[in-house]
C-alpha cells in the first residue's frame, strides 16, 4: 500500500472517529449516553517507587467498521464472544507519572478535537490532586489528535512548565506543510489538529525531539515503535525491579486484537508494520509479565496479557483503594 492509499483510508477512519461525516457508519453509532453525574476521571497505583496515575478524557464511539486485515464476520464473531453488540464505547486514556521531583504526562487527550465526550483531562487531573502547571515533561506516543489535542486550549499552551517530547520522524511528518499539502484533502484534518496542538510549544522552545531509544527522565526511556505512525513510541518505565509499558496506539480494540492481533485497524499510516509491532509487543509482554498501559483498552486500562492459543487474554491489574 503507498502512503497515499494509507491516507485516503487514515482520513475516512477519521470520519468515523470524530462524527463529522454522514454514511452508514456514523448512523450506526451515535454517541455515548449521557449521565446524571460524573464517573470517577483517575485511578492511581504504585510501580515500584513511581506514582501512576490513569488519567481518563473520556470515551467515544469507534465503529468497528474500521477494523481491516479480517472478514467483517470474524470481528463480529469476536466482539460477540465478548457481548458487545452495540455501539463501542472506545476509552481515551492518559497517564501522569511522578517519579521523584519530575511529573510526567504520557499523551493529553483530545482536547476540542472531538466533541464534548473527551476533553475530560484537566478534569480528571485535579481530581487527581494535580495541576498542569506541576507537570515538567509531556511524552507523546505519536502527534494524532486524541493524543496531542489536551496540549492545547484553543491557542493557549495548557502546561506552561512542561517541555513536549516526541520522535523527531514524527515531530518531521506531522508538522511538514509541504506533506500535508500533498496528503488527500480527507486526511490534511490530521496535520492541521498536530500543527495547531504543537506549534504554541515548538514557538515557546518547549519541544524536544528524540531519535530512538532515549532516556527522557530517570526511569523512563523511549522505544521506537514505528508502524501505526512514521515515528510511534513506546515509553517503558521500570522502577525497584518492576515495569510498566506505555503502549500508545499499538491496538484500538481489546475485544477483536487481543484474541487476534492479526487484525488491523484503518488508522495505521502502515498496517503491515503496525501489526509487526503489535505481534512482537504482545509475545514479548505476555512472555516477560510486565505491566502495560494501551491508549484505548477500557479505562484505567493497565494490565497483563497472557497468552491463549493463537490470541491473548487482557488480565487488568486489580482495583485497590487503600487511601487513609
């Protein structure tokens, strides 16, 4: 598949994803129900000597209709097994680390991007306890919208002490004018909503690009993921023995890819890669038994795989409320 064709297929996902386009798809999914009251925005734990906190921005709905690589009867199949017969509510999670006097956000949401059921970051944060001004570092997992768009309000830098770190291929791709001006109108939505997210901060020399793996702070270091994004990244932490992956966007459906990571999904600027990472991401934390913490599995969305057959098993960690 050429760049192209994965643009063309990237901006019609896109469509789905943010609601703004009529068809099929989005008639089948309308969006989250609304609630009498808010539901919890964080959970927080302990690895090691490091403070993890599970930052929710909210959910969305994600028509499995993107789902690539596999009968539409197989995912039907999967999601069934899983009873999930209606619209998909996706999660949009961040995570803060506090590891000794540094404050670290992985990813910050959607931001405005995509309508009033995300944009619950800042929420979720101070009932959390903190406030964008204690965090000291941002590291993005690749610039699409609903992990860069919580960076920004409108023009105005949302973590004014916080500098940006991302992959330098990525920062190259997503923030090039000249590529987005040759992109298919359908996906130039994606290069506006990055350059709008990140240029506050490139103009503040806030943003620090990274080429491979690198140490961002003590106990966190970047893994080069590249697949789902011309500069993806990982971000593994481990503190006293014990460690914790950042996964990004490695999967968007815990029903359907991790009882077959085979399957792929219309965001991947290039699917066969992404599934190569997925499939080696999978087999190495299912076979080592760290933690890992993907973007979109249901919220908190931390936890372990074990391996089953051909697929995976989501193990997430358990619940604990031991506050004094």
């Amino acid at each position: 598949m050429t760049r192209l064709h994965a643009f063309t297929r990237t901006a019609l996902a896109a469509l789905v994803f943010t609601g703004i386009a009529a068809g099929s798809a989005v008639a089948q999914t309308p969006p989250p129900p609304a609630l009498a009251k808010a539901q919890a925005g964080y959970v927080r734990m302990m690895l090691g000597d490091a403070e993890v906190t599970s930052l929710s921005d909210g959910t969305v709905v994600l028509s499995a209709d993107i789902l690539t690589g596999a009968k539409p009867q197989h995912v039907q199949d999967l999601l069934k097994q899983a009873h999930q017969t209606g619209p998909l509510h996706t999660s949009v999670n961040a995570y803060l680390v506090k590891l000794g006097d540094k404050l670290v956000l992985v990813d910050t949401g959607a931001g405005g991007f995509f309508g009033p059921s995300l944009n619950k970051l800042q929420a979720s944060m101070k009932a959390a306890g903190y406030t964008p001004d204690q965090v000291t570092d941002i590291v993005i997992t690749h610039l699409h919208a609903d992990h860069v768009g919580g960076l920004v309000n409108g023009d105005a830098i949302q973590f004014p002490n916080a500098n940006v770190h991302a992959d330098k291929a990525e920062l190259d791709f997503w923030l090039d004018t000249a590529k987005m001006d040759a992109a298919p109108k359908g996906a130039q939505g994606f290069f506006k909503m990055a350059q709008a997210a990140l240029t506050p901060y490139v103009k503040a020399g806030k943003v620090k690009p990274f080429t491979g793996a690198t140490e961002i702070v003590p106990g966190l270091r970047t893994q080069p993921t590249h697949g789902h994004t011309p500069g993806h990244s990982f971000y593994v932490l481990e503190s006293k023995g014990q460690k914790l992956v950042f996964w990004g966007d490695l999967m968007h459906f815990e029903e359907v890819q991790f009882p077959d990571p085979t399957v792929t999904v219309a965001f991947d600027t290039d699917s066969k890669s992404a599934k190569a990472q997925r499939l080696a991401a999978f087999a190495d934390a299912a076979k080592q038994g760290y933690l890992v913490a993907p973007s979109h599995v249901t919220f908190p969305g931390i936890g372990h795989l074990r391996k089953q057959g051909s697929g995976y098993v989501w193990l997430p960690v358990r619940y604990v409320n031991d506050a004094h």
